[in-house]
C-alpha cells in the first residue's frame, strides 16, 4: 500500500535544485518537520509533481479527513511513535529470517509481537470509533480489520503472555569464570539456572537503571552480555526453546506489518494537516484547490508567501490568475516592495496544489502545472567560471527547452546581471519566445522599459496577451498589492535614496 502514490509513481516530474532552492522549499520543510530524516522525506514528496489528478484528489482528501479531527491527530502521533519502534525491531531482529536462533533473538521477537499487537488493536479502535471520507484511510481501515481477524490477535495475546510467564519463572543464572595463569578469563561455564534472583551486597546500580529505563515503548538493541551466554542458556532449555521457536513460527507473516511501510506516508499527512492547522490558528485562508486538467486557466485568489509566517502579523494576499488570452506578466515594482514575494508565492501555491496538498490562499481552480522552471539570481559562487550572464544564458536554454503550456515559468531580475540596453534586447527575445511557445509566465523585472514595451509584444506571435503588473505604492510607503498598472516612471529612486540616507541633501550633513 502507497499512501502517497496510489497509482504509482508514473509520469512523475522532479523539480529542478534551482527549482528547490528558488522556491524556498527547504524553508517551508522547517516549518513543520522536526528531524532530519523527516525533513528528507518532505522534500522528496515536495520536489516531485505527480500530473495525475486523481493522485491529487486521493491526497487532499486525507489531508482534509486529518485537518478536521484535532483528537484523532493526537491519538494518531502517540501510536505512530509505537509503528516506528515497530519498525525498528523489524530491521534489526532476524527471528523471521535466520534458521537458528538464540533465546535472546526468541525474546527479541516476542517484545516485537507485543507492540505490534498493542499498535494494531489501537490504531484500529481509532479508526473504527472515527469517520472518514477519504478512500486511503477506509483501505486502512479494512486492512487492519482484515489483519486482526487473519492474524488471530486474541489468540496471539494469550500465547505471547504464557510464553512470557513461562521464561519469566528464570531469574537468573550461576555461572563460573575459570581463569589463566595470569588471571584472566579464559572460559565462562554455566553452572544453574535459577528460578529466584540471586542476592548480593554488591548492587550495581547504574545497570539496573538502564534496565528499567528500556522498559518505555523503545526499541531495545541486544545487550552483548546477554548474547554471549545465548549458547550456554540454551543448552540448559534446548527441549523448551525448541517448542517455543516452532510455536512462535507459526505467528510471522503478519498482516498488519503494512503498516510499517506506510509509517512515513502517514507522518507526512499528519505534520501537513498540524501545519495546516497552525496557519487556521492564526486566521490566514487554507483552501484545497478544485483541479481539472480539463480546464484552460488557473485562477488564484488571496494567496500569501509561507515564508512569511513567522516574520510578519500583517500578510498582504494577492490574487493572479492565467487563462487564453493573460499568460504572461511583466511585473515591476519599488525595491522591496514584494516583487520576489509574490513571484515565490505564485510558484509555491502552484506547486502545492500540484501535489494535492493545501494551498495558502482562499482559493485555486483550474489545471495544475506538470511543472516549475525557475530562474532567480545566482549565488556569486555558481557564476565564478562562466559570469553572471553566462549562467543566465545556460539556464534560460534549458527553461525555454523544457517550457509547455503546462509548466509555470517565474523569472526573477532575469538579465539583470548586465547593462539596460544589452537586458532590454535579451528580456524582449526571452518574452518573445515564451508567448510563442503559450507558457504561463510571471517576470519580475527592474527593466521598467520592458513592462511599457507591451503594446508591441501583444502583437507578436502568440495566443495570449502580455500584460504589466505593478506594486502597489501609497504616500510613498509600499502596500505590497499587486495592480494591473505600467511601471513607475520615476522608479522610486529618491525614496529609495531617502530611506537609506543617501541623497545629494542627506549626504551633506555626513
């Protein structure tokens, strides 16, 4: 069972590193995974876009079953806990695969049984005292019906018990050391086994305390003590381990151990639903957008950047949409007036509706994207051996090569990198392209020349329309909304001088 894919991983599309770094992604990942291993996990399922309608209605209906039941989240991250400990054992005890055995490995194997016993009974008591309407969670659901009938857990209870009360009647053993001529050990002997615990002054209790301390639900790895005096131990109960190790086979094939493979799927849901929730909390829109690749537009209402979150109370919400006649926006604006922001929100909630996931912002319809090409400046590092343009010239090849009417294209201070001339001639032929190939494209742009040059690219090839955004100023502060507007002629430059105190007039008093 795939909680993540069930229909498999076909015609699947990875994103791109500069995709994944563009977009923030790992960014957002910290926001609601906690470990390492979990952070890979998420940005493996966030980096690849699935293109498979119903893989994304699959995954908003679990997401939308786990956000609406604050109870069953709970109940279900305490029994997660227990399937990966589960899992644990699963890895390192080999009772289910080697021929012989020792008494620890057969002991290994029942503390196993016991927590998948304890991990079944209540994850489906959970289950069954909860409504659901999504179709992963009602083949859940049946499966672990399916597992406790087949699997026979009542009587699997009763046996492991007696097996425990039976082993449990040792409580310890005598055994002698004999040494060499210069004291040191050279054979261990087992002299008894003994049904009471032996008694001694010397207590060592450090040992004691790390034995207790396993007793928690933990996985429990083999004490080497214990291993070497495996072979005398059973020589003393070979008759007993016999009986019990032939019993105990007949209790190895599980039903319930798919569970184990879905251990990591079912986190997942749970940390995007609790991340969900948080956003709820602080009264920003979540939706789970309405996707058709029948359609021919993609609509976004009242959608924010995650990445702000937790930098800011106030979150400006911006709407954009693309259809047959505006796929192509030049957008402009003041510095720091939210330009990059918006770009990375549009290719966030692009991509979270794409994986059937919720999306920040009131509302998405329409198709989703088989894919994200990005282009955002370069780090001064990546550009050593070929300049800035150069790499520009590189990846924006590959965006054109790889760009259909399905991928959403954002392009971030693209040629910028050399002077107003040289960018204007390139921004124009990269636009130009673009519309001719019917791509979906948000262009981010200091080339305020460009956004004005619009009436002259809408006569080019193409079906769509190129249209001029701009960031919203008033009484020269930035509101960070977007408006259908051609750019600013006067480019801000003196507020932007006057902010940071370098104007002709500020200057002087320095």
């Amino acid at each position: 069972m795939n909680l993540l894919y069930p229909n498999g991983k076909t015609n699947i599309k990875k994103l791109s590193e500069d995709t994944i770094k563009d977009l923030a992604l790992n960014e957002i990942i910290e926001m609601f995974s906690v470990n390492d291993t979990e952070k890979a996990f998420a940005l493996d399922i966030l980096s690849t876009l699935t293109n498979d309608d119903d893989t994304i209605m699959y995954r908003q209906e679990i997401i939308k079953d786990f956000l609406s039941d604050e109870d069953f989240r709970a109940s279900l991250k305490s029994i997660l806990k227990k399937i990966r400990v589960l899992r644990e054992y699963r890895m390192h005890n080999h009772f289910h695969a080697v021929k012989k055995t020792s008494i620890w490995d057969m002991i290994e194997y029942m503390e196993e049984m016991d927590i998948y016993i304890q991990t079944v009974e209540e994850l489906s008591a959970l289950f069954e005292r909860t409504s659901f309407s999504a179709r992963g969670l009602k083949d859940i659901s049946s499966l672990l019906a399916e597992a406790i009938k087949t699997d026979r857990l009542s009587e699997v209870k009763k046996f492991v018990s007696d097996m425990k009360t039976d082993i449990s009647t040792l409580k310890s053993v005598t055994i002698g050391i004999n040494l060499d001529s210069e004291l040191y050990p050279e054979e261990v002997i087992m002299v008894s086994m003994n049904t009471v615990p032996y008694r001694s002054r010397m207590i060592f209790r450090d040992m004691a305390a790390s034995v207790a301390a396993q007793r928690d639900i933990t996985y429990r790895y083999p004490s080497p003590t214990m291993k070497y005096l495996t072979n005398d131990i059973e020589k003393e109960l070979s008759k007993a381990v016999r009986k019990y190790k032939k019993a105990l086979r007949e209790h190895i094939d599980f039903k319930g151990y798919f569970l184990v493979d879905i251990c990591d799927d079912l986190s997942f849901y749970l940390q995007i639903a609790e991340f969900a929730a948080e956003l709820i909390k602080k009264d920003l829109p979540v939706s789970f957008p309405k996707i058709s690749h029948d359609s021919d537009h993609v609509k976004m209402d009242q959608i924010y950047n995650l990445r702000l979150v937790n930098e800011s109370d106030e979150i400006v919400k911006n709407d954009i949409s693309f259809n047959e006649n505006e796929k192509i926006y030049i957008l402009t604006g003041p510095n720091r007036g939210g330009k990059t922001i918006m770009t990375q929100a549009v290719g966030m909630t692009a991509l979270m509706a794409a994986q059937g996931l919720f999306i920040a912002g009131q509302s998405y319809e329409g198709f989703a994207f088989c894919d994200i090409l990005t282009h955002f400046p370069a780090m001064e590092d990546q550009t050593l051996n070929m300049g800035r343009l150069g790499e520009e010239a590189v990846r924006i090849q590959q965006i054109v090569k790889e760009a259909t009417p399905l991928s959403l294209v954002l392009l971030n201070e693209t040629y910028a990198s050399t002077n107003a001339v040289d960018g204007l001639y390139l921004a124009k032929d990269l636009v130009r392209i673009l519309k001719h190939k019917d791509v979906p494209v948000i262009y981010n742009t200091h080339l305020h020349e460009l956004a004005r040059s619009t009436d002259q690219m809408n006569e080019w090839e193409g079906s769509s329309d190129v249209v001029s955004l701009t960031m919203e100023m008033v009484d020269n502060t930035n509101t960070f909304r977007v408006l259908r507007a051609k750019p600013d002629t006067t480019s801000h430059a003196r507020n932007v001088a006057l902010k940071y105190g370098v104007t002709y007039d500020q200057m002087l008093n320095y």
